[in-house]
C-alpha cells in the first residue's frame, strides 16, 4: 500500500513540474496557457499580419515541451493535436486562402481543424456552437428513440 501513494506522489510531482514548467515556456513565448486534467491548450492571439510568427511561436513552445516530455519519458501525441484558427468568418476564411497556417512538430504536420472540442463542447473557427447543438440533439433523440 505504501508503495502504490509513494508512486501516486512521484506521479503527482512530475505532474505539477510539467504544467509549472509549460506554464513558464508559454509565458515566455508570449502564449497562454489553459490546463485541464489530462488537457493542455496554448492559445495566441494575433491579427492575420501576424499569423506567421504566431505559428513559429506555437511550434517552438510545442517543441520545447515535447523535448521536455521525451526527455521525462512521456510522449507529446501529434496525433491527438489539434489547431483552430479562431475569428469571424471573413478573417478565418481570408487568413486560410492567403496562408498555410499549419504546425510542424517534429515530423508530423498539424493541419487547421473544422472543429475541435474543449471539454466535451465543440467549437467551431468562428465559435459558434451549432456543431455541438446539433451534436447534442442529435444524441438526446438517438437516446429517446
């Protein structure tokens, strides 16, 4: 019994040592940080002028933390990366005409998604939730049937 709350701190500890030390890495790249339990999400703010050195910021933190992540013997899921360009419609559909606003962490290339979900709600580039109502619906009526 000992042994198994000895290995719950470890883990706990190198828990609060990553997200202390994303934290920091985000604040110095000038990116913000949102931490949720097994969930991690870097967000810029920038105008469409910027967008370049915004996705070379991302990719650089992104980097960082997966070294960081190796390095601990834990692994960043490239895979399980998700990127929204968020904004009104003009602008997000202007900034993905005039740009390639992709992320390459390490060998894996993170595309612009249609949607994401954050805490099991889905948003869209333009943040509208009528993906998700009609996600929601859509199960409440399955659920009914």
């Amino acid at each position: 019994m000992l042994s198994r709350f000895s290995n719950a701190l470890k883990i706990i500890a190198l828990l609060f040592h990553f997200i202390s030390y994303i934290a920091d890495l985000a604040s110095k790249s000038g990116i913000r940080l949102h931490a949720f339990a097994d969930d991690n999400q870097l967000h810029v703010h920038c105008d469409l002028s910027d967008v370049l050195s915004s996705v070379i910021r991302l990719e650089q933190c992104a980097t960082a933390i997966g070294h960081w992540m190796s390095a601990n013997w834990l692994k960043l899921n490239a895979e399980k990366t998700e990127l929204l360009w968020a904004g009104t419609r003009h602008s997000v559909t202007s900034l993905l005409r005039s740009h390639d606003p992709t992320l390459i962490l390490g060998t894996d290339a993170v595309k612009a998604a249609d949607v994401v979900r954050v805490l099991g709600v889905l948003f869209t580039p333009e943040l509208a939730l009528d993906r998700h109502a009609t996600t929601v619906s859509a199960s409440c009526v399955n659920c009914v049937a």
